[in-house]
C-alpha cells in the first residue's frame, strides 16, 4: 500500500521555467510533509517542509503548497537552474508514530540549460 | 545540520556473505534510523537505531537479516547478513535533529553477485 505516492516519474523543464513537482497522500493521520533532493551518489538533502497547519511555506526559489482536503501538496520552483537537475523525493510523517517518514517513489527533474 | 559519513561507500559482495556498514555522525543524536533504496525504488525504512536498547525494525525487515548496533549517540552499525542478489541496494543512515526533519548520510551502494 503506497501510503505516498509520486505519480510523475520525471519532469523536464527549460531553464528559468518553473518546476512543478506534484505528490498525493493516502493517510489522513500525516501531519508533516517534506521535500528532499537527491543527486547521484549522494544521500538525499533536506529542502523544505510544511506542516499540515499551513498551506504554504516559501523558502527562495523553493515553495511547498498543501492542499488538505485533497491530501495533495507540491513543490515549485522558480526560476529552475541546470543545477536543480535531481531526484526530487516527498516525504510524510506521522508525529504520532515516532516521526517516521513514508517516502514517494521519486521524480526525477531535468533543467534543460 | 550534522557531519553524518558512511564506510564503505561502495561495496561488492558474494551471495551468502554479510556485510556490516558504518555510520558516524559528528555530534551525539537520540534517533538514527537505517534505509534502503533498492534500484529505481524509494526509500524504504529498514528499522530505528536506538541507543542503549534494540533496534525497533519495520514489517518486512528482521534482526537476523539486519543487525543493528548502536553503541553510543555518536555511531551505528547495520549488517546485511547471508546476502543474496535481492539485496543489492544503497543503504542509507538517517537522524532527526528537529521534531520531522531527518539528514541523511552519503549512502553505501551495495551490489551483491
């Protein structure tokens, strides 16, 4: 049961564009979304969070929407960079189930210079 | 943000030997946690790393395959035991420092033949 799921496996998007990286939740009971970043051979960076008691939280080019009611949020970038070029991967906690985090399958994001 | 390295960064390993990866992390952490990625999939929790008492493991993944130690607030360990191909995967250490967040660590790529 894919409690998160990512349904775009990858993304291509022209250099100053912006990037829309989309992901829904099954499990009414998350309460914290998160987005990581993830480059060949490295472990995945954190990026930005939200907290299911707010619908947007910007961080520069980087904001993260959540939409409740459909248990959908997404992350935009803009302007995307070549160097944003990664796997993007969302991740949900329970904070009532020791913080666990439940991961999507991933997209992956190409900035085309 | 914490220092977080992994040994080895890289393996390749015989059907039916194990192999024990190494985590340290820079300052003292009450939560590590243990994932694996298996090739084009997400990131799948393996078990939480507790100081001072056994590692609590998800479904799907048990002690015997996955030893864990966690000796001090600083280090832990993950061995994958009786390897087989299946296993073949980057195993990736974790701590939360913040109440969601949680930093990853390199990752270990682990290709079993």
């Amino acid at each position: 049961d894919q409690q998160v799921k990512q349904n775009s496996p990858s993304l291509s998007v022209q250099e100053g564009r912006i990037s829309i990286l989309n992901c829904d939740y099954t499990n009414s009971m998350f309460d914290y979304f998160l987005w990581y970043k993830k480059y060949p051979a490295e472990g995945p960076t954190f990026l930005i969070s939200i907290s299911s008691i707010k619908d947007k939280n910007e961080d520069g080019r980087f904001t993260v929407f959540l939409n409740k009611s459909a248990k959908h949020l997404s992350l935009h970038i803009v302007p995307s960079q070549p160097g944003d070029s990664a796997v993007y991967f969302c991740a949900a906690s329970d904070s009532g189930n020791t913080g666990k985090l439940i991961f999507g399958q991933g997209t992956t994001l190409q900035v085309k210079p | 943000s914490a220092v977080i390295s992994q040994k080895p960064s890289r393996d390749i390993c015989q059907r039916g030997t194990s192999l024990t990866i190494q985590c340290q992390v820079d300052s003292q952490v009450t939560m590590m946690f243990w994932y694996r990625q298996q090739p084009g999939q997400s990131l799948t929790l393996i078990a939480t790393a507790n100081q001072g008492s056994e590692a609590t493991y998800e479904s799907g993944f048990v002690i015997d395959k996955f030893p864990i130690s966690r000796p001090n607030l600083t280090f832990s360990t993950l061995t994958v035991s009786n390897m087989s191909p299946e296993d073949s995967s980057i195993y990736l250490c974790s701590l939360r420092l913040g109440p969601h967040e949680q930093f990853f660590g390199p990752g270990t790529r682990l290709t079993v033949l």
